[in-house]
C-alpha cells in the first residue's frame, strides 16, 4: 500500500473468511488525535480518505491533523484533497464530459504524447436517462413512442457513447430506457463501503463519488458521501486529480418524532429545504440524526438527500445504521458486501445506532417529524413553501402580482371546445429522481388513483399526464400491487424511464391547448414530483411550476387546477353526483404500508441482472472504432471542441484584463438554468438558425441538452434563456444585450461573436447567488468560448464557482455593501481588471477601473473567489483540462 501512513493506523479486518486492510480512525485517535470520535459521521470519512491518500505532496500530515483541530471551533479555512472512489454521469453532461476526453487524446497525440494516456483512472458509470422526452402520453404505448423517437433523435450521441465504452478504460454505460442514474446508482451501484486491489492486499474504504448532476447527493440516504460537480471537475477526478475543497462547516440536523397519517417524504423534504434556507447552508455539510432516524427508511433518506442542492447544501448525510442494511439487502446486493458495509462502519465508528453518542456540529437545527405538514413548492422556487390549504390564496396573489386578477373566474375556449382558465394545471407529472424512487409515495399514488377511479373521477382533459419512474423496478412492483391499471386510467401510462418533465423534456402541450394558452397569455400551471422548478424549465408556456408528492400529482390531475383549497374544495363528484373531497380517496399510512411491503428483494436482483445490456436497438448499433474518434463534420450533435487548440505545452503568462465591455448586467438567483442552454431550441434563435443552416428541420431541433456534444449549438443558446432579464436592455426578456459603442440591441450571442472580432474582453456583471442550481458545465463553457474573461457578482454558487475557474474564467466577488447598483452599471461601462499575475494567492483583492461614458474612472477592490492554490494552478493554465493534459505529457516524456 503507498500511503505513507504516518500514524501507522493499517489495520485488517475479517469478514466472513476474507480478509481486508483498511486505515483505522479508532487507531489514529490512539496515536494521539484525541476526541475524533466525535466528529460528524461525514467528516470522519474525510479523515480517512486524508489518511488513505497521504503522500506528503497533495496530502500531509498537517491536513490529518487539521480534521482534528475543526473540533476545537467546528469551521476551518484549511484546504485539502479529496479523492473520491468513483464518478457517476448521466448523459446530458455525459456527452460532453466524453467529447472532452476525445478531444484530449486528439490534443496529448499532436504533442507528442500517447493518446492511450487519456483514460478514466476512477471507475466511471454513465447512466443515459436524460434524453426521453414527453412525446406520447395517455396510452399504453406511450413508452414505445417515447423510446423510438428518442434513439431516433440520438442515435449520433448514443453511437458516441458506444465508442467511448469500448475505447475507454473503467468506464460503463448504462443504455437508454433503464433509469434515472441517481436511483440506479441508489439500487445498484452503490455499496456503502468500497473495496479494490492495491499492492495485493484487498482495501476497504468508504464508498464515495462525485457526479456530473447536482442531485448526485441522494446516495447520501444510503450513507454514500457523494455530492454534484461540474463536468468539468467531474472530468479532473476521472483524470485523478484530487478535488481541492475547503474543510466544510457541518450542520447538524436532529429529526424526532414520525410523520403522521396523510404525510409524505416529499412534504418532510420541502419542510427541510425551506428550513435549511432560510438558515443558510451553502457550501456547508449538512448531516442528520436523532431519533427520528429509526422510522425513516432508506428510500425516505434517499428524498431528503436528494434535494440538498435546493436547500444550498454540499450534501445532507445520513450515517450507516440498520436501515441501510436493509435497504442493501431488499435492493439485491449480495451478503458479502452487506456484511463488509457492517464490520467496517462498526470498526470505523461510522455506525449510527440507538446508543450512539451525539457527533460534534457547527450548529444544530431540530425538526419534529409530526410536525411537518402536506405541503408544495413553487411557483419558481424549490424553497417556497406552500402549505396545501394555502395554495388557492398563494395563486390568487400570483394572479394579482400579473395584474390578471381581474381574470381569475374568466374561462377562454380553445378549438377543440375546452374552457381553460388561469390556475388550470396543464402538466401533472409524477418524475424525477426525488420521488419516483420512494416506493411509499408511489404506492400512495397508485393508491389515490384506485380509490378515485372507483369514485368514478377521471382527470380533466386539460391535463397532459405522465409517468416516468426512476427504474423498471417501480413498473414491476405498481404492476405487483395492481395498482398500475387505476394509473392508466388516469392518464399515468408509463411515458419513459428518465428525467423528463423535471427537467424540461415535458414535451409539446396539445396543440389546442397550447395555442389557447398562448394567445391568451394565461398563467396556467405544472404539478410535478421533482426538485426544481425554476422559470422556463420546465414548459416554455408554463408560468407557475409546483413541486408536490406523487399522490399530490394525481390529486392536482383530478382537479384540473391549482387555483383550489384541496382541504377544504371538492376535487370532483362520484358516480351519484356527490362531491368527492381528498380525505375520501387518500390513503393510511397503514395501507401504502401494506402495499409497500409487496416490493420485493427479488424484484432487484431481477431487473438489474443485465443492466449494461440495453435493448436490440442499443446492440445492433454501428460503433466506431480507434483510440481517437474519427469526428463527423456534418453531425450537427458531436463536434470537435476548440478547448485545446493550438494548445501550447507550457502556459502562457496570466494577463491583467485591459478593456473589457459588459456583455451582460445581471439581477440575483441566475440559475445555470439561466445561463446554459437547456430545454427546447426556438426556431428563430441563434442556436435555431444554425441547426437550420445545417439542414435540420425545427421538428428535428431535440433539446438544448441533447446537443451538449456540438459547442457551435451550446454557445449561441448560453444566455439565451427565455426568462433572463439583462438589464442592460430594460423591459426585453430573454437573451438580449446592447452592443457598445454602437448600441444597437442584439442576441447575446450575436453580440459576443461581434466583440470578439473586435478582439474586446467581455466580463458578465451580477447580483447574489450567481450559478445556483443544477451542476451545468456549459454555464462555464459556453461564456469561454463567448468571450467571457470574469464574471463579477455579489455571491457565487458553490459548484459554479469552481466550473468557471475550470474553464478559464475569473470569479470576482464585490466586497462589503458594494454592488452593482451602489456602484450605478448600466451597461456603457468599460472595465478594466489590473494586477492579475503569475504571483496571485488565494482570495487576493483584485484592483478593477471602471470608466465611464463621461470618461470619468471609479477604482475598486474585488475579492478573487479563487479559493485555493490548486485553483491558482488551473487558472494559470487557461482551466483544469489544460492543467491535467500538460501534466500527463510530462509524465510520459
């Protein structure tokens, strides 16, 4: 084993006849780093991945040391070099990750190296699930629709895909139409604690993982510290380089009491993330214990951690208890792993049980489960509560925020003769990872559904319905329970297993409906059983988006509106004419249980048996060959990145940036949902009339996302959102800018590709909480390749931070109470950022001149939010890419 091992903490463990080494954390506070017993669960598994990996140059002693010292004030501005086991993708940031890796080896074999060298040195898993799209709904060959048109529009993508898992090395490909690649990676590809070869010994240690999508945290349900990273990063780890991170503030969340009768997992969970908002986690651990732990399962942890992103955290942990052995032996893993998670955790003292003492935290918050009440999120936020009984009031506000509460009771006919009003749900989606891979809230809602259909309430016929669980697991056991026929007949047919509606690939609405609610400009609204509900993601026609339970889902279908007091309205009427209200047709506790009980251990084993396999149309597909792709010119969805072009072999000097132009002057909450392409692509925007030069028709268009592997698509659709207000260009909406000195409005892209051949520097200009929300690697790639030198903001999400140094970009944050606006931007400024050199530290204050139209000049002092000395590194070589190919060349030379 090479860990230099200073603490001499090796021990072995015996389970079940095989022995494994492992670096104890018991033996290290024997040899002299007292009271780390205490340390929260997850910082322990931070402390033995120092141990693991100390080498003296990216990890040292002093850094072992330093997880004991946290103790003594529970925060820390030490830097250290995390390792994780593993990396999990999914396709949309999938794709690019691998068209970066076959660039590279284009790029080491120009320079002289070996493109061989370019391969995954962490075992990787790419779970294609983010490309079916809502095409067909209502029918019992929705999926079959769905499935075809989806290898139909991606078979380029996917056929790369197969190279890639035939010319890398520890990389795996999980085929389209298997599931969303946080609930396989939760049923499937987890282990809890991890084990390989090293130096002829078998090692165990904690499993662990980075993703390419934010919402990689679920795992932490299943005591798997794993958290979301930009591709871009994604990409360094599978490289093997560590990811450099801050010693992270931990917040410790006590749960006591159950949840009572009528209450969901995704009603404690949207109670969490207003909580946890409102107190301020971002970029902090957040971990979970007490009492309550005892009567939460695993799939209902698996909720909770899922939307840390939502509620700001890094990641929110639960620590390894009898539950998650359950949970490993219901979801078909074999008894050597199970018995090895056990023996570890109980060596390590990473088991949480009954008599466990409290672990140390920054700050505790308490919740009491029976406290929490049946609840939605929206209309834009994940964090904005609504309690049920308060929804009709929450949209009449809405209305009248709109100026449209005039029109609250007016109804609009459409041509197939519906009257549709504002607050009718046009989208009810049971979707996404969160939820779909709980099967209490799913029973739930099979459960709702056969109690409505025996009442006699169908959905309103305004209503595009849809049901695309998480894996093919969830279909087996909805068919078990018979309860899949009474979701049919509501509209929830199986539409695909993948992210769909959650993600924006909601699809068409009927075109009547559709065409109504656009010339109208009615306010109609989603229901859906996902994470994020941000503007214009999830239906360019739908304003108001409300994250609910899945039960919720089919409630909202049956009512047709959101403009209700469910707890007190009547959803429908029963065959006799007699209202129907929701106490009538919701479930007991007792009864999902008894349903629940049906899933089976079996189930699994079954259904994962040959995951990697995929259908006929995956294996008959044509594969190219050779250690380099041979890229396609004409393919309007694989091209050859210009990231490393003309790459030289030593980097240039660091330049300070002398006259840039503000390509956009922007508010607070920019989502990467903002700034990275994402959803449908408009005919007649940029991105649009490329495809269109390029011979592909508008119905032909597939998503933003689907094209993630062709840059020219990617950076004429960054900032091309229809929802970003610039203000630069008041009282326009979407992607618009004002090009100077000639002031003429334009796209934003059209307007960077003009400064670039005016050779001006952009520099992006901002509010709070700049790149929050899902890990985006274009939000980053696509400004570089615009032009974009600095993004200047009040704050920055923690993700996109360190994407924006991957690529090259330089985050400034504004110091004190000076913003954008005490400082009066409007856009004509032109700014100068000085003092930028191959000295800069850490943090450094970087001197920026902002000259006005007038000609006068304002000096200021920007924080640099490069936080740590590797990140200077990267950024000194043009991004983390250009870092790890220099140093790979080196190595082989």
């Amino acid at each position: 084993m090479t860990a230099i091992d200073s603490f001499k903490t090796q021990r072995q463990l015996t389970v079940n006849g095989t022995s494994y080494h492992y670096f104890s954390l018991p033996a290290l506070e024997e040899a002299g780093l007292k009271g780390i017993s205490r340390l929260p669960y997850s910082m322990k598994i931070l402390l033995e991945n120092l141990l693991r990996h100390e080498d003296n140059l990216t990890v040292k002693q002093d850094d072992i040391e330093a997880l004991r010292a946290w103790l003594d004030t529970k925060k820390s501005d030490r830097e250290i070099a995390y390792r994780p086991a593993r990396v999990l993708m999914q396709d949309f940031t999938g794709v690019p990750a691998v068209v970066d890796l076959g660039a590279m080896r284009d790029a080491i074999k120009k320079m002289g190296g070996n493109p061989d060298q370019i391969n995954p040195l962490s075992p990787v898993d790419l779970v294609i699930d983010h490309s079916i799209q809502v095409d067909a709904f209502g029918t019992k060959n929705a999926i079959d629709i769905n499935a075809r048109m989806e290898m139909e529009r991606n078979s380029e993508r996917y056929s790369f895909l197969r190279w890639g898992q035939t010319a890398f090395d520890n990389f795996r490909v999980v085929p389209p139409d298997t599931g969303i690649c946080h609930q396989v990676n939760l049923e499937f590809l987890a282990k809890t604690v991890w084990h390989d070869e090293k130096d002829g010994h078998k090692v165990a240690y904690p499993d662990t993982l980075v993703g390419t999508d934010s919402h990689t945290t679920m795992v932490n349900g299943l005591g798997v510290l794993g958290w979301g990273v930009g591709g871009i990063e994604a990409e360094a780890a599978m490289l093997g380089q560590p990811i450099s991170m801050l010693i992270p503030e931990v917040i410790g969340v006590r749960l006591t009491g159950r949840l009572r009768d009528g209450v969901t997992a995704t009603d404690l969970v949207l109670t969490l993330t207003q909580m946890l908002r409102q107190k301020g986690v971002v970029g902090k651990f957040v971990e979970y214990f007490g009492t309550g732990l005892a009567d939460l399962p695993v799939a209902d942890r698996a909720t909770i951690a899922n939307m840390a992103p939502e509620y700001g955290a890094t990641c929110g942990f639960f620590p390894i208890d009898q539950a998650t052995l359950d949970y490993l032996r219901l979801t078909g893993r074999d008894e050597q792993t199970i018995a090895l998670a056990e023996a570890y955790a109980k060596a390590q003292g990473l088991w949480y049980g009954k008599d466990s003492a409290e672990p140390q935290f920054t700050d505790v918050l308490d919740l009491d489960l029976a406290s929490v009440e049946p609840s939605l999120a929206g209309p834009k936020r994940p964090q904005d509560r609504v309690e049920l009984s308060q929804l009709k009031q929450a949209f009449e506000k809405l209305l009248m925020d709109a100026n449209r509460a005039g029109e609250k009771d007016k109804t609009f006919k459409t041509d197939d003769n519906l009257d549709l009003q504002h607050g009718n749900v046009v989208i009810a989606a049971i979707t996404s990872c969160t939820n779909t891979s709980n099967p209490s809230v799913l029973m739930a809602a099979g459960l709702v559904a056969k109690k409505a259909v025996e009442k006699g309430l169908n959905r309103k016929p305004w209503v595009k319905t849809s049901l695309a669980p998480g894996s093919q697991v969830v279909t087996r056991y909805l068919e078990v329970s018979g309860l899949q026929p009474y979701l049919n007949r509501l509209g929830f047919d199986l539409v695909g297993y993948g992210c769909t509606t959650c993600i924006g690939n909601s699809g068409p609405l009927p075109d009547p409906i559709a065409k109504t609610v656009s010339e109208q400009d009615l306010l109609v609204s989603a229901v859906l059983s996902g994470n994020r509900n941000f503007e214009g993601r999830i239906h360019p026609q739908v304003k108001a988006n409300w994250l609910a339970s899945p039960p919720l889902v089919v409630i909202f279908a049956l009512a047709g509106t959101t403009s209700i007091d469910l707890t007190k309205e009547p959803i429908g009427h029963d065959k006799q004419g007699q209202p129907v209200y929701l106490k009538d047709i919701w479930p007991s506790n007792a009864e999902v249980a008894e349903e629940v009980a049906k899933v089976s251990s079996k189930m699994f084993s079954e259904q994962y048996a040959d995951v990697f396999a995929g259908n006929q149309d995956w294996q008959s597909m044509a594969v190219p060959a050779g250690e380099t792709y041979t890229w396609q010119s004409e393919s309007t969805y694989i091209q050859h990145p210009p990231f490393f072009m003309d790459m030289s072999k030593e980097p240039r000097p660091i330049q300070s940036i002398e006259g840039a132009r503000l390509l956009a002057l922007l508010g607070d909450s920019i989502t990467t949902d903002h700034i990275s392409p994402a959803g449908s692509i408009k005919a007649d925007s940029p991105a649009g009339k490329y495809l269109q030069s390029k011979g592909v028709q508008v119905k032909d268009f597939n998503s933003y996302g689907a094209r993630r592997g062709n840059h020219e698509v990617m950076m004429r659709g960054t900032f091309a959102n229809i929802r970003i207000r610039n203000e630069m260009v008041p009282g326009i909406e979407g992607g618009m800018t004002k090009h100077y000195p000639s002031q003429e409005v334009m796209s934003i892209y059209d307007a960077a590709m003009r400064y670039k051949r005016e050779q001006v520097p952009l520099v992006i200009v901002a509010g709070k909480e700049y790149g929050t929300g899902s890990s985006r690697d274009w939000a980053a790639k696509g400004p570089k390749l615009q032009g974009v030198c600095a993004v200047i903001a009040e704050s920055f999400e923690r993700i996109h931070r360190s994407n924006l140094i991957g690529m090259g970009i330089l985050p400034l944050q504004f110091q004190g109470e000076m913003t954008r606006k005490t400082l009066k931007l409007n856009g004509t400024e032109i700014i100068s950022i000085v003092g930028i050199d191959g000295t800069m530290k850490p943090n450094a204050e970087i001197k920026a001149i902002i000259q006005r139209e007038d000609g006068s000049k304002t000096e200021i002092a920007l924080l640099s939010r490069i936080d740590t000395q590797n990140e200077i590194e990267y950024y000194r070589h043009g991004g983390i890419l250009q870092y790890v190919l220099r140093n790979m060349l080196k190595n082989s030379q």
